[in-house]
C-alpha cells in the first residue's frame, strides 16, 4: 500500500512521514460501471485518488435532472468536502466504467493534520488546487443550464381579440359566432 499511495501523483513532492500517515488510513477499493460511490448531501467522511477507471461528477439540476459537472480519471483526486464543516458531499460521484481508486479515511486523516499542520498544509495545497478546478466547472455547467431554462418560451396569449390575429377556423369549427356575427378567422381566412 506504501508504494501505491507514494507512486500517485496528486502526493507527489509529499515526504515519507506524511507519506506514512496517509498510508496508515488508506486501503484499495473497485467500483463497478455505474456504481455510486457518495451522494450529494450525504455525510463526507472519506476520499479517493483515482487510479484506473473514470468517475463523473454530478449535481442536481433545478428540474430535478443531474447536471454532469466534471469528469475524473487516472491520477485524480475524488472528494475534498471531508476537510470542511459541514462535512457533507457537494456532488454525486458514479463510475462510468470499472474504476480502481485508494481509499482514505477522512477522519482519522482530519485528526493527523491537527497533529501536524505541515501535512495538512500540504493536503490543503493540493485540494484547493482541485476544488478551485471543480468550482470553476460547476459555475460553467450551471450558467449553460442557468441559460438554457431561462431561454424565451413562446408566450400564449389569451385575449378577446386574439381571434383576429389567428388565419384558423376556431377550435369549435363553426363560421359563425353564438352572437350570431361572423366569425373573424373565418373572414380572414376568406380575405387572404
């Protein structure tokens, strides 16, 4: 596990004391295509470094729809929101394909770095890199959604005079009002 959590490149410059501390809270897991690894809103007690395989981040859209925010892979952090209160998960990450990651416990690992602030600092460098990244693509995703729900819809009016507007016989069928007037679509229709 030493070898693994020291070869992956989000540690790398990291020294062999807080090489070892991470390890001490670190284990190996697999996630299936699909699989759920942590739900937004759900408590945040833990984060991965991608490994092989690709993760998608999501978020839910104002219509209820997940908006993807950003996708992950080889060499990538997955999860920050273990180190800030409220601890909670800001995205939804799933696996879009078999996905190998190492595993650390959040917090154990919180508890080390107020311990030793030098491994917190490093941690800290490296996360606020990643989230600064991760923001940014979520402001992109959620102003191309922002404009794509605020595009003008058609407006339906609904006025006594919309008829003369209209080129249609009305929906009732008839060319002649109850009023006993004819109806305006059926003059305009005659007059073009």
């Amino acid at each position: 596990m030493a070898t693994r959590v020291a070869l992956h490149p989000f540690l790398a410059g990291m020294n062999r004391k807080q090489l070892a501390l991470l390890t001490d809270c670190a284990m190996v897991v697999q996630f299936k295509k699909g699989q759920v690894i942590f739900r937004e809103g759900d408590i945040a007690n833990r984060f991965y470094l991608i490994e092989t395989g690709k993760v998608i981040l999501e978020s839910s859209g104002a219509l209820g729809d997940p908006v993807v925010i950003d996708t992950i892979g080889a060499g990538d952090l997955l999860g920050w929101s273990w180190m800030f209160p409220p601890y909670v998960w800001h995205f939804t990450a799933r696996a879009t394909e078999p996905t190998a990651a190492i595993f650390f416990y959040g917090t154990i690992l919180r508890e080390y770095c107020e311990h030793d602030h030098s491994l917190g600092y490093e941690l800290f460098k490296r996360m606020g890199a990643v989230m600064i990244k991760r923001l940014q693509a979520a402001r992109t995703k959620m102003v191309a959604v922002d404009a794509d729900e605020t595009e003008l819809q058609p407006v339906i009016l609904q006025s006594p005079f919309m008829d003369q507007e209209l080129d249609t016989a009305p929906p009732c069928g008839k060319r002649q009002c109850a009023d006993g007037s004819r109806c305006a679509s059926a003059r305009i229709a005659k007059a073009r």
